[in-house]
C-alpha cells in the first residue's frame, strides 16, 4: 500500500480535518480485523477463539472511526494517554475475505517515530462484543456494541488477536508514492539526514531545533551512516520526551546547581532546556 492509496481511503472531509490540526500528524494505515477466527482476549476469561463474519467486520469498522489510539492495551495502573486517534476506518474485500482497515492519525512523536521505524507494526482493538456460544470453547460475533480503542504493539513481542492484523503503510504526505515503514535515505551531513528523518514527525520548530542538535553533538556533522543516524534519532527523541516531562513538572524548593550535578543535562535549567520559554525570545514548543 502506498500513500496514494491511504488517501484514497479517506474523503474531503478527514482531509480537512487533518489541515485543522495544525502541525501534520503521521498517517498509518493498519489492517486490523478480518473475517474468520480471533483469538484476543475476553473479560475473565482469556483467549478465546471468536468467529467473525463479513457483516460484523463492517459493524467493527464503522464504529472504529474516531476512536482514540494507544500504545499497548490498558494495564489497569492509571489514566492512559492517546498518542492519535483513527481517523477513518472501511471495511474492504481482501485474501481473508472482509477486512477492516483503519487511517490513524498519530500526533505523538514518539509512536509516530516507531511506526515509521516499524516498532509498532500490529493493532488491536478494544470493543464491547455480543457473543453467542459455538460448541464448547468458540463463540460468535452476534453484534459489535461498541469500539473504545485501538492498541498499537509490536507483532514481535504481542501475539494480536486478528493473526493478519499489521502495520500497511504510513506517510506524512498523501500524495507521496511511498510503501512504508520508509527507510531515511544517506544525505550528505548528519543534519541534513536527520532532518529529513524528524520532518514526518509532529514536531514543533522548538523540538525539531533541539532533536538536531543532540545529533549533531553526538555524531558532529559528517557525512555518517544512514543507520546509525536514525539511532540516534530514537535516542534524542527519548531525551526529548524526558525534557517536556521534566519541564512540566513543578520545579523542586532547593534545585541543586547545574554545575553541581553530575550525569544527564539538567532539563528543569532554563539555560540548558530549549523548550522553555524565556523572555524577549520566541519559541514554538509546548
């Protein structure tokens, strides 16, 4: 699938919808459910086998569309954060028979960085079913009540409970004729790769200032290998994450000097953290 083919999953209306957000989030489409047996599991019981029929895989994709995204289902320890939420989901004709296909619209720079890396290449969705009983140990999809999420993990690590339920492609562009998960290309300096790696990511002037800036402290500006460039992409973008986490929490009674401390950068210090804003300059990050 390119990204032609997720715009043409989508209409006018998703379309502006995108436009209205501001900053470009990262498309990703996945197909998530088709027809057949899953095996994910169900409250109090576990894994179960579940037979789904065509009219049902289109139940699901209907109310699929808006749900909110996350990483990995609910561990019942606190509130969980949605990286984006799907933006429109179709119900198609595939190798399975019916298939659900969602477009994700994913804002958070982190989930976007490992779609695009291919990190999170499989989905599961959370749904409230109708079920009736087939024999002993496998049920019936009778209805699809309602759809309250969709799980992004990693098919490498999570068994998801639609077997052919993975990542189809993902872009920054819909006009842009490129599979994914893309593979940044070899530029000629650190930056310049770089560069082109964060620019589909949802990343502010600020953060983009900050994310090269910690690459090219790393690696200096050289001509450097495609790999190792996108390594330490991931890594400032770690980085990144802790310095707008640190930011936003309350500043400590007695900080310790800068120059006192040992190991990391001190990301609560205005004058070692980017995304702070300070008085008579202007910066876009949060």
């Amino acid at each position: 699938m390119t990204a032609k083919d997720v715009g043409a999953l989508l209409d006018e209306k998703d379309k502006a919808a995108i436009l209205r957000m501001g900053r470009k989030p990262l498309l990703a489409a996945y197909r998530v459910a088709h027809e057949g047996l899953s095996t994910g599991p169900l409250s109090g019981i576990g894994r179960a086998p579940k037979r789904w029929d065509a009219s049902q895989i289109r139940e699901l994709a209907e109310k699929l569309s808006g749900a909110p995204v996350y990483i990995g289902h609910y561990s019942g320890v606190g509130p969980r954060r949605p990286v984006g939420y799907v933006l429109r989901a179709k119900s198609l004709v595939g190798a399975d028979g019916a298939e659900a296909i969602a477009v994700l619209a994913i804002e958070d720079p982190r989930a976007a960085w490992e779609i695009d890396d291919g990190a999170l290449d499989t989905a599961s969705v959370e749904a409230d079913l109708a079920l009736e009983p087939m024999g002993d140990k496998e049920w019936k999809v009778a209805a699809v009540e309602s759809v309250t999420g969709l799980a992004l993990a990693s098919a490498r690590r999570h068994s998801p409970g639609f077997r052919h339920a993975t990542l189809l492609a993902c872009a920054q562009e819909l006009d842009a004729d490129q599979t994914a998960p893309t593979q940044p290309p070899v530029a000629s300096s650190v930056e310049e790769s770089a560069g082109k790696i964060i620019e589909k990511l949802n990343l502010t002037e600020a953060e983009q200032r900050f994310v090269l800036k910690r690459v090219a402290e790393r690696l200096g500006n050289e001509a450097g290998e495609s790999e190792d460039v996108k390594n330490e992409v991931g890594m400032a973008i770690t980085a990144l994450d802790e310095a707008k986490r640190l930011y936003r929490r309350p500043p400590a009674q007695a900080p310790v000097p800068f120059e006192r401390r040992r190991g990391p950068l001190n990301y609560t210090d205005p004058e070692h953290n980017e995304l702070i804003p300070r008085s008579g300059r202007r910066y876009g990050g949060t």
